[in-house]
C-alpha cells in the first residue's frame, strides 16, 4: 500500500480507500511539460523567446524530466528551441513536429537529441484531414522514424487520435513504428473522449504491441484529463503529459500542479519536485500572458485555499487540515478568510481576536447576526498565516495534541493494516 504523507488515522482509511481498485504498484513516474508546445496552443497564450527561455529555466528548476516545444511554428520557436538545447538543463529538451523530414531537420539543425513526431492514425483524420489511407499512413511513417533514427536522433511516435482508431491497425501500426526503430510511443487522448477504464485498455493494447516505454497525452474536453492520465499510468503508461495550468488547444490537457501532487499524495511517489513553485509557475504565465489564473483552480487558484462558512472558519482555525490536504505553503499559495454573512459567531470570534478586542460569546454571536443582517454578502477577506505562525490564542493547535496523545495513550490509534481491514470490511457489506 503506497504511504502517504501523513500519519493521521483519516489518512490510514483515505488510502485504504484509494488502493483497493489500484492496478499496480506505481513507485516512479515521468513528467513531460509540453506548455510551451501545448500550452501556446490555447487562445491568447503566445510567449517570446525570453520568455520561453525563462519558463523553461523554471520548469526545469521544479524539476520536469522533459520539456517539449515545436520549432516548426515560427523562427522564434527555432531560436527558442535551439537556446534551451544549449542551455544543458538537466530536463530532455524534445523536438515536437510531424513525421516529416523537413520538420525532423529542423530539430536537428537545433541540435536536438530527441524529436517527437506525430501522425494520425483515425479514419476520421485519414479520411478528413489528411485524405489518406492506413497504407499510406503507415509508410509515411515508417520513413520519417527511419529517417529520424539515420540522423542520430531520438524519438517518440505519437500515435495521434489513437483513441477514436480502429484497434487492429493501431496496434500493427504501434508494432511497426517500433520495429523502425522509435524509443517512445504517444498515446494520446486527443479530443479527450476516454474514460479513465478505456484509457487503461488502450495503453494495454500498446503494452501488447510493444515494450517501449509509453507516455500519455490527455484532453481535457469532457474534464478527465486527470482521471485518464492516473489510468493509462496505472496501465503502464511511464510519462504523463503536463502543461501549467493544464493550458493547450481547446480545453487544454491534464495540470502540472494537479498531476505532481497527486502523484505525490495519493500515490506515494517520491520525486523531488518543488512543489512549492507551482503557484509562481501558473503566476507566471498569466503575468507574460495577460490572462488570469482560474479562481477555482485546484492547488494553485485564488479559491483553493479560501475559506468562507463559519463552520469551515472555525475548523480551520483550529486546525487547517480539517479542510486542507495539501497546506497552502507547501504549493506556494495562500490561505484566505471571508468575512461576511456567512462567518458564524466562530468568525466574529476569530475577527475580534485578530483586531486585539476581548470577545465574549454574546458579542460573537451580535456580531454574527449583525453581519448576516446586512445582507451585503461577502464584506472582506484577509490573508491567515500558517497555522503554527498563529499567535496561541488564534489556534487551538495544542488542544489538538492533546487529545492525540490521549488518543494513543488509550491505544486507539489504528494503523494502515486495520485501517484497510476496515474498509474492505465496509466494501464487503455493501
Ligand atoms: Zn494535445
């Protein structure tokens, strides 16, 4: 059972919970940051060359194991790429363009040691787009991997539409591009339409074509990329594809934030990834681009870690992790308090502590109604440090530690066997 990050008994039955369904044991995995390839693929998102050069410096610092960019959309692109080849990040810098020669020179002409290559492999975009057949496809395929791997270079196929393809080509199409000599094949969900159990069967139709290492590509159109991403991993796929804020054509693909932590909470795997400059990355992005983080976006948005309802107020004064998996710190964000009609006494209570006033539970309770008469909705918000920065009187902190040791002086405290016993238990009886 993979460990969590925290001892506490709800964790013990959180991860219980989670590992029941679990395909396998999932102890390392990789991350490819394709925003400045997918990303600039979303609407209004275009960067300059200092700017490409700066985001890769950071995505590299946080710690990506590759960075994909296309030097094929414009002549800044090409600089851009071939700047950050000659940087020596410890991140794989990837070529992205189709399976064509002029494209795989281009990366070359970089000094690229990888490229990624596409090419559709649906009737839909045989037909539609690119008016081909499957022969065709197939052998224009073949080529460019030859040609790519005659050149030196590197490379994964990106099997693009794999899954709206019909699986007995995809799969002797999978065989094939392997056989020509590709180290990597891309699974992507282009217009996002899998659901997390068809992405796992599509990754395992790949694992049966061939034992090259697999990444995944998921779309956001139906919002699984996430929950697709976690699947086709736990198939076998041994790198997600990320962008910030999950940016990219459309709807964009699965977020860096969402996917690094998850795999960190819920998964136990250890990288040593600097989580803590998630918020500045997304920050980043929306300064040079002009456009606004998502309020509602998980971990790094404005509202992750704001709290309104006076019950949640006072949970949270108490302690954080009542509402909190992840501490706002630890993302590089911040926690926040709403005062207004729906603070509860707790939040008056709270607020009188914070201005140095004496409060009484009577005047918590005026105020409270006060704040519900007005009807004005949400009044202000303030910015609450870190629960161990709070002065004693503003966290009950110590209240919690002693009810803990209580709890394990009693000997009470179940551990993660009996937690998952619990739970199967519970399973059972349904
Ligand atoms: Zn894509």
């Amino acid at each position: 059972m993979p460990r969590l990050n925290h001892n506490e008994d709800y964790w013990l039955y959180t991860c219980a919970y989670n590992s029941s369904n679990k395909e396998r044991k999932i102890s390392s995995v990789k991350i490819l940051d394709s925003t400045l390839r997918e990303g600039e693929q979303s609407l209004g998102i275009s960067f300059t060359k200092r700017q490409r050069l700066q985001l890769a410096w950071m995505l590299d610092y946080f710690g990506v194991d590759s960075i994909e960019i296309s030097p094929v959309i414009s002549d800044s692109h090409f600089e851009s790429l071939k700047e950050m080849v000659r940087a020596g990040f410890s991140a794989q810098i990837i070529s992205h363009g189709r399976a064509l020669p002029e494209d795989i020179e281009l990366a070359r002409k970089c000094d690229a040691e990888w490229v990624a290559m596409y090419h559709s492999v649906s009737d839909i975009h045989l037909k539609s787009k690119l008016r081909i057949t499957r022969e065709q496809a197939l052998e224009r395929s073949i080529r460019a991997v030859e040609y790519a791997r005659q050149h030196g270079l590197k490379l994964r196929f990106t099997v693009e539409d794999a899954s709206r393809a019909e699986p007995s080509y995809l799969n002797s199409f999978i065989t094939e591009i392997a056989k020509a000599g590709a180290n990597r094949i891309g699974i992507p969900d282009t217009v996002g339409v899998m659901l997390p159990g068809g992405m796992a069967n599509l990754v395992r139709l790949a694992r049966d074509a061939t034992d090259l290492p697999i990444d995944v590509h998921c779309h956001n159109d139906l919002g699984l990329a996430l929950a697709n991403s976690l699947a086709a991993m736990e198939a076998g796929a041994d790198q997600i594809h990320t962008t910030i804020d999950g940016l990219g054509e459309r709807v964009g693909i699965a977020s860096l934030a969402e996917v690094t932590m998850v795999l960190r909470l819920l998964y136990g795997v250890e990288r040593n990834f600097r989580y803590e400059m998630l918020s500045e990355l997304s920050a980043l992005v929306a300064n040079y681009t002009g456009s606004q983080i998502p309020h509602s976006k998980p971990l790094v948005g404005r509202n992750a870690y704001t709290h309104k309802a006076g019950t949640h107020l006072s949970a949270i004064i108490s302690d954080p992790e009542a509402y909190e998996v992840v501490s706002p710190r630890e993302v590089g964000n911040r926690r926040r308090i709403v005062f207004g009609e729906l603070s509860g006494k707790n939040g008056a209570a709270f607020l009188l502590r914070i201005l140095g006033v004496e409060s009484t539970s009577e005047i918590s309770r005026k105020i409270a109604r006060g704040l519900k008469n007005l009807q004005c909705g949400d009044l202000f918000e303030i910015e609450l440090p870190e629960s161990r920065e709070l002065p004693h009187s503003m966290s009950s902190g110590n209240k919690k530690e002693e009810a803990e040791d209580e709890e394990q002086a009693k000997g009470t405290r179940p551990e993660s066997l009996q937690a998952e016993a619990n739970v199967e238990q519970a399973l059972r009886a349904r």
